[in-house]
C-alpha cells in the first residue's frame, strides 16, 4: 500500500514563483529517489477557524500564503530507505536551493493510506 508525506506551511505570497521553483527542482530529487506523485498546492480558499485552521496551525500572517502539499512512496519501506539520502542530496542544501518559507511553521507527518477510491 502506499504512503503519504504530507505538508502545511505559510509562504510568503511575494515568494510564489520562488516556491514554485523551489518545489519543481526538488521534485526531481524525490522522484529519482522513488517517489510516484508530489503535490504542491497554492491556497486559494483556506478560511480561518475558530478553533482549529490551516492559517491557525501555521501562524499565517497576512502577507503570507498557506501551502498543502504530499508526497506519495510506493510504499513506506521506499520512504524510510529514501529519506537520509534525499536529506544529503546536494541539490537539496540551503545554499543551494533554500527553503521560500519560515521551515520553523512547517507541519509535516507520514501517513498509512487507509482508503484510496
């Protein structure tokens, strides 16, 4: 069965085109490294809650924009394996190809599909 990588996170809205491409060139490590589909989703109807919300979870600001995005592995074995070497890939480094965003806000877990339809 597959797994899922799944992320929240508040980008500065000015930095869309930066994410974008931040995303897109590490798209192509994650796939080289088993990854069948990444996802990255730009915010466009995330209300803020009451008690809980997207917005709330990250700390969006109002210049800021949020971001939902996955990763689906194969299975979570691939994931495990991957994992420290994609974290080591040299196109991945900050100096190289630096997080768009406030990393400290990110929400990131993994997650065992337990309905695909």
């Amino acid at each position: 069965m597959s797994y899922i990588d799944g992320f929240v996170a508040a980008v500065p809205t000015a930095n869309k085109a930066e994410y974008i491409r931040h995303a897109s060139d590490a798209a192509a490590v994650f796939k080289e490294h088993g990854v069948v589909k990444m996802v990255e989703c730009w915010g466009d109807d995330v209300p803020e809650g009451d008690v809980t919300s997207f917005p709330m979870a990250v700390q969006c600001r109002p210049d800021e924009t949020v971001v939902f995005s996955w990763l689906v592995w194969p299975s979570r074995e691939v994931r495990d394996k991957a994992m420290p070497r994609i974290m080591e890939d040299p196109r991945l480094q900050p100096d190289v190809n630096p997080m768009p965003f406030d990393g400290k806000r990110l929400i990131y877990g993994g997650f065992e599909v337990v309905v695909d339809v």
